[in-house]
C-alpha cells in the first residue's frame, strides 16, 4: 500500500512539473525571465495626507483636524500633511500604537521611537518624507494624537520646525 502511495505522488509530481515547465515560467534557454520594474508613483503631500487619515480612522481616532491654521504662511506648507486628532483617554493610546502599526506595515520604517514625562514620540520614514507621530498622555492636552509629514528637504520655519522636531 505504501509504494502505491509513493508511486502516486511522484507520478502527481511528475505531472505538476511538466504543467509547471509549460506556463511560461522558464524561457527557451531555460533561465528564468528579468522581472520587469514597475515605478512607484511619487509620493506627494496628498497622498501621504490620505495615507495618514486613513490609517488613523482604521485605527480607531475619530477625525482629525488637517489644517496649518495659526501657523506663518509660506511655500512649506507644500510639503508638510498635518493631522491632528482627540481621542477619548481610554482609547487614545492603542489607537496611537495602532496607526503608527499600520503605518509600518504599508513601508514606513521607524527611525526614532522614545517618551518623555507624557508624550509618546514616533519618527518614521518612507521615500523622502517623514511621519512625526506624538502622543499627549495628559488630561491638560485632551489625549491628543498628532501625526505630521514633512517632505525631506521641505524648509520650515523655526517655529513649525521645533514643533515638529524629534527631541531625542
């Protein structure tokens, strides 16, 4: 019983093979095809504004505030895609770790990760922008959740720009 097993498989084997050799997969020399490279489309303030906004909402944060509003104007607003939200304190801090989760896990890469007395500090990095993800564990700040993109090389004013800045 077992060598008729064993013949079977190998016959099922042998045929998986020849169907497998047959699909395209090895060209006429027998070496395997160049995969082909397909360009990723650039990431732009828009594109990283909704990224942020979606995995925030997934994560659980109610809508956030998008706007520069009180900051100078200026051509840098081109390059930064803030996001500020409120989360109720139950939730503020798993949905916090949530999104910045999400982020990592569609290619932005930690690069600096810290806390200091009530603020959660996430720096992440992916094709020439950067995600400076806070989080306000005091009542004081409302358990606010502040997910800001800044474009590499994006010339910010000194106030924006210490807002912002990791401080590790």
């Amino acid at each position: 019983m077992r060598r008729r097993r064993t013949a079977a498989v190998a016959a099922v084997a042998a045929g998986c093979m020849t169907v497998t050799a047959g699909c395209g997969l090895m060209e006429e020399a027998g070496t395997v095809p160049k995969a082909t490279r397909v360009p990723l489309p650039p990431l732009t303030a828009g594109t990283v504004a909704d990224e942020i906004e979606g995995f925030a909402r997934a994560a659980g944060l109610p809508p956030g505030d998008t706007s520069a509003a009180g900051l100078p104007k200026g051509d840098w607003r081109t390059c930064v895609a803030p996001w500020t939200g409120y989360a109720p304190a139950a939730d503020a801090a798993g949905a916090f770790e949530a999104t910045v989760m999400r982020l990592r896990q569609h290619d932005w890469e930690i690069v600096s990760s810290h806390a200091e007395r009530d603020i959660t500090y996430r720096t992440l990095a992916k094709r020439g922008w950067k995600v400076y993800a806070r989080y306000y564990a005091a009542e004081s700040a409302g358990w606010t959740v502040s997910l800001t993109a800044v474009e590499d090389g994006c010339e910010l004013p000194g106030k924006v720009r210490a807002g912002y800045a990791d401080p590790a």
